[in-house]
C-alpha cells in the first residue's frame, strides 16, 4: 500500500471581504468550503473544474499563500497545524508549487544558473554540491547544461516550463503541486510536459496534485479525480470511472463541453451563472444549472455519498455511461 503523503479533512479557505473607512473585515468569501482527500506518494490527483471553483486556493493554503480557515491537515501521517509558521517551514520543505505562465514564473535578469541556485543556497547547501544537484536536476527535465548561462527570454514556452518544473525539484520535494501548468502551452508542447511529468513520477516517485479544467488533459496523466464546484467536491475517484461512468450531472456537463472532431456532435456548452440562491446552504449548488434538478434538490442537504468505488453529491446519480 502506498503512504499516504498528504491528507484534507474538511479544508476551508476564506477570504475576508474588507470596506468602509477603516477597511475593516464586513464578511468572508468562501472559496473552499469543506473538502476532504488523501494524496499518496508516486499518485497523481486530479482537481478539475471552472475558473473559480477553489482549486487553486486550495493549493495556495497547503503552502501558505490563501488564509488556511478550518479543516485539518496532516502531512506523511502527522498533524500538521498550516497557521504555524513552524508547522508550515515543514510542509514548504517537501511541497512545492508549479505555476500556469512559464514566461512570468521565472525572473527575466536571472541567469538560469540564478534561479536554480537560490532555493539551494536558502536551504544551506554549498555551491559545489548545490552545481552538482542543479546539473542532475537539468538531466530530469531534458535540458542541457549550456543552458544555465542563458536567460528565460532565450527560451520557448515549453522549455521554460521545464525550467520552473526543475526549479520545484531541485529541492527533492515529497509532492508537487501543478496549477495548470500546460493550460499556457500549444497542443503539441503540453503532451512533451505531461509525458516529462510522468516520467519524473515514476522516477522519483513524488506525488502530484494536478490542478486543470482540461479534462483531456485529466485523462493523460491522472490516477484519480476529484471535481470541484464553488469551493465543495462534486464527484471523486479513479479516472476511469470518473470520466466514463459519471454520476454527478456536473461531471457529465463538463465532459460534454469538450470538443470533438465529428462536426455531427458538437461541445454542449454549460450554460447559467456559478452562483447559488438556495436558502439551504448544505443543498445543491448546481441545482441552478442542473438540467435534472428537481425540488428535493434545492431542500435537502446534500452530503457526499459512496457507490461503485466513487463518492458523488448528488441525490439523483447518473446511471448511464458516456
């Protein structure tokens, strides 16, 4: 059995919202509210879901960089508590973040020799080691050593992406989290980063938490998915059975929007507005969107439930696969 390298139980992030004169907090924003998963070494999880539904949140609170509200948190088996600067200097020795845009990721007046020196230097490794691991980590993402003289701007959009992916793992992290990293990149460039990220995987057993609402994306590269909806966990399991049998009428609306290439079937395009006007707050937040949404729907709480090895919320499970 695997170990189990990262574990949510009930993770909230809020946003205080501030105004008036003072500038004081009024109310919160929640943008994760509830959401509970493991994460286990050589795994890669996937967060799926539109713009503004929590992913990248909750992969900013992990290290620190969103206001970590509730939920606990336990890292390789132990608790961690994330508003402990101690507790946190922890986690950010063995987490590390890649970003989406491999052009403003990276500094344009440092060497690459620059920006893959100074997390070493921080860490207190001296120069020739820290050479040594730079040079081995440039290997790993299939870049030459010529290239530690040049600057970013001398660089495709692919390669620099492979050189914020050996920023993060130069350090020798325990997990990496991926904020779309190939959503800035052409077709053919963001299948070299996928295969390039397996591989890595699979050589060093580091674990994913891959954040994308590209589900062709999902499909390439993941183990399990987890689909996101205003900050709650819509549907979750293996890829397979995620992507190929949904139960979560929002799984299957996101599927359908995909495009193909028979001009016979056109991408559904999901329509409505992401907000949510139930007076319930536990009731379903797609009810608005929901095509199959019926009253029980918009009255009911809506905990996640277990079927067929996947955990949905939904009071109606979709039966039929795509």
């Amino acid at each position: 059995m695997p170990t189990e390298a990262l574990k949510l139980s009930q993770a909230t992030v809020r946003y205080p919202i501030r105004g008036g004169v003072l500038d004081k907090t009024q109310d919160f924003f929640t943008a994760v509210d509830g959401v509970s998963f493991s994460l286990h070494q050589g795994e890669v999880l996937a967060l799926v879901g539109e713009s503004g539904c929590g992913k990248s949140s909750l992969a900013k609170a992990i290290l620190g960089l969103a206001p970590w509200s509730l939920g606990d948190f336990s890292f390789f088996g132990k608790p961690m508590n994330l508003n402990s600067k101690k507790d946190l200097k922890k986690v950010r020795e063995k987490v590390q973040l890649i970003f989406q845009d491999p052009y403003s990721s990276l500094n344009p007046r440092q060497s690459i020799l620059e920006i893959l020196m100074h997390p070493l230097v921080a860490r207190s490794y001296n120069k020739v080691e820290a050479l040594e691991k730079i040079k081995n980590t440039l290997h790993l993402v299939g870049l030459n050593q010529d290239s530690l003289n040049r600057f970013p701007h001398e660089f495709s959009g692919g390669q620099r992406q492979r050189i914020a992916i050996a920023r993060a793992l130069v350090l020798s992290p325990s997990i990496l989290l991926c904020d779309e990293v190939t959503s800035a990149l052409d077709v053919s460039v963001q299948a070299q980063v996928l295969q390039l990220l397996d591989e890595i995987r699979n050589k060093t057993g580091v674990a994913l938490l891959f954040i994308s609402h590209d589900m062709q994306v999902v499909k390439a590269i993941s183990d399990r998915v987890a689909v996101m909806y205003l900050g709650k966990i819509m549907e979750m399991g293996s890829v397979d059975t995620v992507l190929h049998h949904p139960k979560h009428p929002y799984t299957k609306a996101l599927l359908e929007s995909i495009p193909g290439l028979d001009p016979n079937f056109p991408p559904k395009i999901l329509e409505g507005e992401t907000h949510f006007n139930s007076k319930h707050k536990d009731s379903c937040l797609f009810a608005p969107r929901c095509v199959y949404c019926r009253s029980e729907c918009v009255s009911q709480s809506i905990p996640l439930q277990s079927a067929d090895g996947v955990q949905f919320r939904c009071l109606f499970p979709l039966e039929r696969s795509l």
